[in-house]
C-alpha cells in the first residue's frame, strides 16, 4: 500500500507543454503577419523588429542579471512581447522608437512586477500605449517609406484605412484584407494574421472563446451604434481594418492577463468588444483596440472574482 499512495502538493497533474514551446509556437505563428508587414513597408520594417525583439531580449537578461535572479530569455517570452511590440509600430517609427518601447515593456511592466506570470497588462500593448502618449507624433506617422517594397494603396498621405472610414471615404476592402494599405507592420494583413491564427488553433496555444466573442460583440456594437445600419461593407471594414485581429488572436489571448474562468472569458470578451466600439465610433482616434485590451486587462481580477466556479460542501451554493 505504502508502494501506491505518494503524498506530494499540488499541482498534481502536470502538462508537458513548457513555456519555451508556447512561446516559439506564438513566434512561428506571427511569422506570416511579420514577413508581410517588412515586405510591405521594407528594410526599415525589418529594422524596427530586429531592434524592438534585441531590446526586449537584452532588457530582461541585463535586468536578471542586476538582481541575481535566474535567467529567462530561453524560454522566448521577450521575443514575443519584442515582436508583438514592432507589429505595432508604424513603419516610419525612428530606430529609437522599438528601443524605449522594448526597455518599458520588460522593465516596467513585466520585471518590475515580478516577471512572466506576475504583469498585470500585456507588456507590449502597455509599451505601445506609452508610447503613443509620449511620441503621438511619431506612433501616429502611417506614411510609406520611399523605400517600401509592397505594392502599398497610396491615399492620403498618413491616413489609414480607418481614419478614411471615420472621415466618411471609401475604402478597399480587398486591399485590406490582403495588407496593401497604411498602418503598423503587422496589423494590415488580415489575411497573414488569420493564418497565424490558424496555427495558434491547430497547435492548441489557444481556442477560440475569447477571439470570437472579442470579434463578434464588436460587430454587433458597430451595427448598433455605427450610424450605418446593417451596412455590411461598414461592418467588415471595421473587422479587418487597424489592430482588431492582431489583438483579438495574439495579445487578447495572453494567458497571463486574461482571465482564468471559462465564463469571464466570455464576459472578457464581450468588455474588449464594447470598449473597442466605445473608442472607435465615439472616441477622438479612428483606433481603440491596445486602449480597450489594457483596460480590460485591469478588468480581469474582478471578472474572475464574480466567476469563479462556486465549491460543493460546507460554505458552497445553497439549493
């Protein structure tokens, strides 16, 4: 008997799924959008990732190595939080842009608050967010580089197909679904995001509660409160126009900042779809999706405390 039982705590069963695995599984399914978005806006793009994922990387090794704590960089999670944060650059962005972006991102909103595991917001949409508010001039820049490589639409200078939208204008659907228009590196393609996607679903890294209700509350506040009726050219615009999909299947399915309850996530989800449609249709900026995630990641605590499953037995849920 005593060969059977085996006292030990908790967690008792283990997956064998580590973290280094999840975040490369992150890297290779942001692959699509990231190779599209430096073939659209060129060597300047690439630029701009390479110095976003170096800084993030460098940052937290120096940071680990200052305070003597185990280093961490092998398991990818910087490089992740590194690209996620060049994917939301404009593509004219100074190279020192992606640097302070990259140092905020791990220093402030990850290590400063215990590292992976312990950030109470996604690193990078929090550096993307302090950015735009310190440099609004250079994050809100959507011009071509002269040396772009794509077959990038040419509108007005610096206007994305959202801020067309908002103005009134038409706008190509195909050309955004494809990615040949203004924005940041990663967000034009909605095509190459949802192959990324694909492949967050087919390996597991994520299912589709969350993304779904994100998308579908979005679209269902847009018909409501857009001022265009059931207009459905309106409605898709919206869904594949700006960071909506980047930030539905990559940054608003972070494990850590989302919640853990299978019902808060879908009242997580249903938050990031009001509050993106608070900020796009009445808000000042034709954007609201890195606005909307951080605020909802604030969110998450409270959404889990009324959502926790309900225990059987003594002090549980009377009949």
């Amino acid at each position: 008997m005593s060969d059977l039982l085996h006292i030990s705590s908790s967690p008792h069963v283990r997956s064998k799924v580590s973290t280094s695995s999840i975040m490369q599984t992150v890297l290779l399914a942001l692959l699509p959008a990231t190779l599209f978005g430096i073939y659209n806006f060129g060597p300047h793009a690439l630029l701009l990732v390479i110095l976003s994922v170096a800084s993030c990387v460098a940052t937290e090794a120096i940071y680990e190595k200052i305070v003597k704590s185990k280093l961490t960089i092998k398991d990818c999670s910087a490089a992740v939080t590194g690209l996620l944060l060049a994917l939301n650059l404009p593509p004219t962005a100074p190279w020192w842009i992606p640097v302070i972006g990259g140092i905020f991102a791990i220093l402030v909103v990850k290590q400063l608050f215990g590292g992976l595991g312990q950030n109470f917001m996604n690193p990078a949409l929090g550096a993307r967010c302090f950015l735009l508010i310190s440099f609004t001039g250079r994050m809100t820049n959507f011009a071509v580089p002269e040396n772009a490589w794509g077959n990038v639409v040419d509108t007005v200078s610096g206007a994305t197909p959202l801020a067309a939208l908002k103005a009134g204008e038409s706008v190509d659907l195909m050309s955004m679904l494809i990615g040949n228009t203004k924005g940041t590196i990663g967000e034009t393609s909605a095509l190459a995001i949802l192959v990324g996607a694909a492949i967050l679903l087919a390996t597991q890294v994520i299912d589709c509660r969350i993304p779904l209700t994100y998308i579908g509350s979005f679209a269902v506040f847009v018909l409501l409160f857009g001022g265009h009726g059931f207009d459905l050219s309106y409605l898709a615009a919206h869904l594949l126009g700006g960071g909506l999909m980047l930030g539905a299947w990559f940054m608003a399915t972070d494990y850590v900042t989302t919640p853990i309850t299978k019902k808060g996530q879908l009242v997580y989800g249903v938050c990031l779809g009001v509050f993106t449609g608070l900020f796009r249709i009445f808000g000042g900026s034709a954007e609201g999706v890195s606005y909307a995630i951080i605020f909802c990641n604030l969110l998450v605590p409270l959404i889990e405390r009324v959502t926790m499953p309900v225990a059987f037995g003594k002090g549980g849920k009377k009949s």
